[in-house]
C-alpha cells in the first residue's frame, strides 16, 4: 500500500485508472446522445446544475462567473459515510456510469459529468464531500479541447491528456482558456480499495497557506 501522500496521482501510482479508461468511449458516446446540445456553443446546456444537490448554492462562490462549471449529477455523498443520493431516473440515459457505481458499490462518494465552460476558471478551493481525505477524486476525460486547459493541485499543474486522481483537501482550481467545452467523468473512490493510505484531511489552516499558483511563482 502506498504510503507518502501526493497531491496528483496517475497511472503508474493507481494502476486501476486504467480498468476505468476502458469505459471511456461508452461514457462519452452515452453523455453526447442526451445533450445532443453540447457542441452549440451559443446557448447553455440544458439539464445541468450549478449547484450542488439539495439546494447547496455554495458552489457559486468559486465560480469565475455563475455558468463556469456545471455537474450532470449520479451520485452524491455529504461526508463519507452519510446518506447518499442517486440521481436514478438518469440510468436509462447513462448505463455504464451506473454500471460503473453497481461495480463498484460501497467503494464510491461522488458521481459526476462534470463540465468547464470555454474561456472559464473554478477559483481555488476545497471539496466539503470529502474532509477526512478518504476518497481519491479521479477524473477521467471525455472531451478535452485544444489549448490552455489544466486542472492546479497545491500548486501542481496537470493536463487532461490522460486519467488522473487528486486529493481534493488539498486547494485546487481549473481553467479552461479555450473556446470549447471540457468534459471529465468524475467520480470518488475510497483509497484503501485503490490501494492507497488515507489522504491528508482537510485544514483550514492548509487552505489559507497553501502554495501559491505554480504559474505565478514562474513570473
């Protein structure tokens, strides 16, 4: 079991990101043939939320402006092991991402399509889901357009060229400086099954110290 603790994990350090992967093209065909609207770029996707299940607006605050980032919910968890929602009307639309979560069941926090405008940013935060730092967040990219499109991790700066997982208590931001849509498979998965020890807990002291932005130490 892995033991030191990384802000960015990739395929040599979660060897399962791979077994994920393989469901990529379904994942992708599945999400495009409900938003038939995604490559329209003159209007906003239809059946997306701002939000946060439950009427959590808290979301906005981090958003470079109120349509920057938006979730196509399956599954969500306030705090690892508390009551769960599933988002089950949507299966019959996204049959490999539930079968993903059936596969997968009682490993899992949150699922989601997520969704970076062009010309966006997510400002810098951390996930409430997830404090303890039980869960990996991997994402897996669907649709990642060309140009200056990274996600930052505690300073750290990784491409959507390939599957990724990060520790989400740590502070992280997103951009998107392209004029297309990015689309990433989002989902959380407790790190004891990936073989990884639990990840460093949320602080708020960490977030308020945390590295300045890897681009801004470069200037």
């Amino acid at each position: 079991m892995t033991t030191e603790e990384k802000g960015i994990y990739k395929r040599d350090d979660v060897p399962f990101l791979d077994v994920l992967t393989e469901y990529k093209e379904a994942l992708t065909k599945e999400f495009l043939a409900f938003h038939t609207d995604w490559y329209n770029m003159e209007k906003p996707l239809d059946n997306v939320v701002l939000t946060r299940p439950g009427g959590n607006n808290a979301v906005k605050s981090i958003l470079s402006s109120v349509d920057s980032w938006k979730m196509s919910w399956l599954r969500y968890e306030a705090s690892p092991g508390g009551k769960s929602m599933h988002n089950n009307v949507m299966s019959k639309h996204f049959p490999t991402a539930f079968k993903i979560m059936e596969d997968l069941k009682g490993q899992i926090g949150n699922v989601t399509y997520s969704i970076l405008e062009a010309n966006a940013v997510i400002n810098r935060h951390t996930g409430p889901e997830n404090r303890s730092g039980e869960y990996l967040r991997v994402h897996i990219p669907l649709i990642v357009p060309e140009g200056d499109i990274f996600l930052e991790v505690d300073g750290e700066e990784v491409t959507w060229e390939e599957p990724f997982g990060f520790n989400n208590q740590l502070t992280h931001s997103a951009y998107n400086y392209s004029n297309q849509r990015r689309l990433v498979f989002l989902i959380d998965i407790q790190r004891t099954f990936l073989g990884l020890t639990p990840g460093i807990p949320y602080s708020r002291k960490a977030e308020r110290t945390a590295t300045p932005f890897i681009r801004q130490l470069k200037t």
